[in-house]
C-alpha cells in the first residue's frame, strides 16, 4: 500500500501511533518500527536532565541497527506556555528526528530547523484556519485532529474536516486523527484521500504501554458516551474517561480562571500554572492505586475489548484493512 505518508518514510502501512502524553514509551515506538508504521511520543513525556536526549539516541540507534521497516518522530507543544519547547527542540534538531508533529502554536521554528536537515513537519490543526497558517509556513502534512480524538480533539468530523483540507490544499497531505482503531476505520479514512491514519486510544491497551492496570480496564470498560470534554487539565478542551473524579471536578473553568486565561497580562503564566497543575493530576493517574484517576482517551473506547501486544495490534488492522477491502470489493462488483 503506498500513499505520501508511506512514502516519505518508507513505511508499510500508512499509520502513525499518535504521542500519547504518560502512556507512548520506548518498547511501543520499537515495536511500530519494527512492523512498519510511524511511532511518535510527547517530547513532554521526557522531562528530566537528559531523559529526551537519551531516548532519541537510542530510537536512532534502533533503527540504524534492526531491521525497521517503521521510522519515529516526536510530538512538540509549541506553545510559549511550555517551558521546555526551546530546550527540547534544540535536543531533537541535533538527533535528526525525522518527523516532528507540533501542537497548540506556532510551528514556523521547528519547520525551518528541520527542513535545514530534511526533517519533515506535520501540524496538528482542527480546522481550516489554522491549516492556512501552517502551509503558509511550508508544513509537510496536516494532523487533522477530528472529532472524537483522544487528547485536544477538534470539532469537526473527519468526515468532513479531511476532505476540505484536501480541497482547500491539494499539495499538502493530510493524516486523519480521531475515531479510528480498526482496519475498517482505516479503509473509510483512505477514501478521503487521506494519506493515513494517527491512532493512539487503542494502544493505550497494549501491554508494552507502562500505565496502570486500571487505566487499561478503563479503555475497556467504557463506551463513546463515557467519553467527555474537560477544560480543566490544560485550559484548552481535552478529551478523557468520565471518571467519578471526573465528574466531580468538573470539565469547565469557573469564572475566575476564564477571566485569567484570556486576561493579556495573565493568561501567559496562567496558562503555565493550570498546565503544570494538569500534568502532576495526570501523572498521578497513570500510577496504581490512585484514586483521582483523569484518564485521557477517544471515543473508539467503544471498539477495544482486549489488550494486546503493539506487533498484535499492527498485524490485526492490516488484516483488518485488508478483509474490509475485500468486502467492499465484492459489494461494488
């Protein structure tokens, strides 16, 4: 199956593990080398002296030195709200990365410094807005962020949102992101034209990912209705599992906290504080026992009943892609 995704990258299906904030690690990314697809993860989930750059050198590693039929990149918030954006992009530019997918800001830095060594650059956008300001600045695809994505999901569906950036940017290729998990999901995306797919809620039951026993169950247990909107990690809408502490904290900013996130004097700083608050909540819910789980998944919750390995997980949505090819081929004849 070739597209512009599996081309750029030499890759043998057209899919991206999506950087998944506590839950992407090295063995998962492995093992979407290994079996041909894409394996990103968070820089942020690297954020002790040296953590980043050690991993990239042993990805690089990993892949000069097995035989990977997949490639990696990292995901970047760039965002001026976090503060290891510079100091991470600078570790990623001197390791080469050969994808960067940027988050929630402005990716004109990260796309010069990386065409300088021909890295190539995908821009999460939600609607056709930002995607303007992104290929005005020379990106090499769009991650369209649909809805029903885990984590920032937008508000369009795929459905719709693929096609108009295709129609709006014919040159750019275009991942869909946000209600696929299976090979069927796939198919549908590919008759957009779209050049692949980003999936990340079913690998977060897998068994390479080092989350919580509970947290896995919960992907299983739970439904699309399960599934809701908080304000309350980032500042910016996020995707989690309705939780009972969910529930009790709310998924809105009161008054005070919507005042300073769009007060130009403190919505900079405020940002920063509700985004560090955010991240110790979440890293105390990936951890066993913890009580105060706010847990980051999509809605495909619905479709995943088991947890497998990542290679199982590949193998099932290429057979999956393929039987769903067959069925459509002989509906059409």
């Amino acid at each position: 199956m070739q597209t512009a995704l599996t081309e750029m990258f030499k890759l043998k299906l057209p899919i991206i593990m999506a950087p998944m904030f506590l839950v992407s690690n090295e063995a998962m990314i492995q093992a979407a080398m290994r079996n041909g697809i894409m394996g990103t993860f968070p820089s942020l989930n690297y954020r002790k002296e040296g953590e980043l750059e050690a991993i990239l050198n042993q990805l690089n590693n990993y892949r000069n030195t097995q035989k990977c039929i997949g490639n990696f990149g990292v995901n970047l918030i760039v965002q001026q709200t976090n503060p290891l954006y510079k100091k991470h992009l600078e570790t990623c530019i001197k390791a080469k990365v050969p994808l960067f997918i940027t988050s929630l800001g402005n990716p004109k830095e990260v796309i010069a410094q990386a065409h300088a060594y021909g890295g190539k650059v995908f821009c999460d956008v939600t609607n056709l807005e930002h995607a303007e300001k992104c290929a005005s600045l020379g990106c090499d695809g769009f991650i369209a962020v649909g809805l029903g994505a885990g984590g920032h999901a937008g508000p369009y569906p795929n459905m719709i949102l693929v096609p108009a950036l295709r129609k709006k940017f014919s040159g750019i290729p275009v991942i869909a992101a946000g209600g696929v998990a299976t090979g069927e999901g796939i198919l549908s995306m590919l008759a957009l034209n779209s050049a692949g797919v980003s999936i990340g809620t079913r690998f977060i039951a897998s068994t390479e990912a080092q989350v919580s026993q509970e947290y896995k169950q919960a992907v299983l247990d739970s439904g699309m209705e399960d599934i809701v909107l908080t304000e309350r990690l980032s500042g910016t809408p996020c995707t989690i599992i309705n939780t009972p502490y969910a529930k009790k904290i709310g998924t809105q900013q009161n008054w005070l906290e919507k005042w300073m996130s769009r007060n130009s004097t403190t919505k900079k700083y405020f940002k920063m504080l509700i985004q560090i608050r955010g991240i110790k909540k979440l890293e105390e819910a990936v951890n066993p026992g913890n009580y105060n789980n706010l847990w980051c998944a999509g809605q495909t919750v619905e479709l995943i009943h088991d947890i497998l390995p990542c290679e199982t997980i590949i193998a099932n949505l290429e057979e999956e892609l393929n039987q769903a090819w067959k069925v459509l081929s002989n509906n059409i004849n």
